[in-house]
C-alpha cells in the first residue's frame, strides 16, 4: 500500500525515541502546538486551516457535528477536544471503521456500505482538505515525529478515499443471500 512508506517512518521513529524520557516529546509538543513567545502555534484544528474565517468556520463545524450526529456520534466539547481537533476527527473515522467491520462480520451488506459512505465523505469533506496543510506546516517546523505521525495519517486518508472509491464501485451489485454472507456480483 502506499501508505506503508509513511506509517513505516513514523513507526520507526517511534520505537527510536526513548521509551523511558517523556519530557522530549512533551517539551517539542509544547513548542508546536502551544502557546509560544518566539513563533505561532502550528493549528491542530481544522478551523485553522480555513481561508475565510468567521462565517466559514461556523459552517464547518455545523458540518462536524452533522456527520457526528447521523453516525450517532456526540463530541463533549471540552478543553482541546473540541470537534474538529485532529484527535476527534480521526477518532470518529476509527468509529465508523470499527462499526463497518462488525457489519462484515455479521454479513450486513447494508451496514457495510453506509459506514463506508459514512468515512468516504466525512475524509472528502473534511480531512483531505486540512491533513496535508498539517503535514507540511509539521514538515516545515520540525520534521520531527510529529510530521512524521500527521504524514502518516494523511497517506492513509488518501489511501482510504482511493480504496472506498474502488471498492464502491465493486459492490454497486453485491448483494446480501438469505444465509447473511456478502457476495460480489
């Protein structure tokens, strides 16, 4: 896959670094991401990566918080956890992919399909547009593993837009026997 390139960096550099010293990464994350003297914070929310701000930045929340209430989803709006962190946004694509494994697993076509719609457009609308800028201001800051890890994630996003894409146009004839076994057409 084309991701592996990517996600094999981050995951080496990751078992590089010291697994006993915390303050390294703590102080570099600091130094990103938090309030600083010398440089601004690189943004970590999608709001900041908008052109236009006021007005755009409440419809793309709207957005958010729609995608997240059809899934059933409710995000506590609480400290840095607000519903367009890149944590968030990434915890609710693991959701919907968790959500469509067990519908493979219990051979719901149906349920397959609409959580993979559900990630398709959640990564067109929102995280395709605000990953790549995330790794290329990370690149240029520090190239550490930060940059490494919002890499990572945007080649996988990538990866799965292109996938679900492929793959939607293979199911587009599969359909669900009585025995509740997906097959393909």
């Amino acid at each position: 896959f084309l991701f592996f390139p990517a996600l094999d960096h981050f995951l080496r550099a990751l078992d590089e670094a010291p697994h006993d010293e915390i303050a390294g990464p703590q102080a570099q994350y600091q130094a990103l991401f938090g309030p600083s003297t010398e440089l601004r914070p690189v943004p970590v929310h999608e709001a900041g990566y908008l052109r236009e701000a006021g007005d755009a930045s409440g419809l793309m929340l709207a957005s958010i918080e729609q995608h997240y209430s059809s899934a059933g989803v409710s995000v506590a709006a609480a400290g840095v956890r607000m519903p367009d962190h890149i944590s968030t946004e990434l915890e609710f694509i693991s959701l919907l992919c968790g959500r469509e494994a067990d519908a493979w697993e219990a051979g719901d076509l149906k349920a397959a399909r609409r959580s993979q719609d559900r990630q398709r457009r959640f990564m067109e609308k929102h995280l395709s547009h605000w990953l790549p800028a995330l790794c290329n201001a990370l690149r240029t800051r520090e190239g550490g593993l930060f940059a490494l890890a919002a890499c990572a994630a945007r080649s996988m996003v990538a990866h799965d837009m292109d996938f679900l894409a492929e793959f939607r146009g293979r199911l587009a004839g599969a359909t669900a026997p009585a025995g509740g076994e997906a097959q393909g057409a």
